[in-house]
C-alpha cells in the first residue's frame, strides 16, 4: 500500500512498523528505514551541539582526546534518543 492508497483517517500507528518483543525491537532500530531517520536526526543536532559547545576549543587548536570524546557524544546522544523515540511510539500494546 502506498501513501496514496491509504484511506484518509488511518491511524498513523497502522501504517508504521511495530514491535512487542525485545529482538523485534532490536531489529526495528537496526532497520534500514529507521537508521535513515535516527542517523540524519543524530548527523544534524550533534553537528548543532558540538558548535554550540566545542567550536571555540576545536578551532582555536586546543581539543584534546576528552574533547572529541565530547564531541562523539554530541551525536551519539541524539541518535539514541530518536531511535528510542522511534521504539516508544511504534511498540505494540499487550491488549
């Protein structure tokens, strides 16, 4: 079904992917479709953090190992939150 096909007022969470067990989560944030989403998320606002918070340290020539560890965290954050994100709104309730 394409976007097109789909009736007007369909629930969102019918057309998304869905888990219920801890390996379909696991798979579905490994997915192809959602790295694309989570990665772009964790590309852009990591890339907005580490020139919020260590721009003046890396060009002034002064970053040391601590500092790019920072830096890798600025987008390892984001990544997991979007893709957390992603697994909170897509699992299957129990009912």
């Amino acid at each position: 079904m394409t976007a097109t096909e789909v009736p007007a007022g369909t629930p969102v969470a019918t057309l998304a992917p869905s888990w219920s067990t801890a390996g379909e989560g696991f798979r579905l944030w490994f997915a192809r479709a959602t790295l694309r989403k989570t990665i772009r998320i964790g590309l852009i606002v990591g890339t907005i953090l580490s020139l919020i918070n260590q721009a003046q340290v890396i060009f002034a020539g002064n970053a040391t190992t601590l500092t790019w560890v920072r830096v890798g965290l600025n987008y390892l954050v984001p990544f997991c939150v979007s893709s957390t994100g992603f697994l909170s709104a897509t699992k299957r309730s129990k009912a």
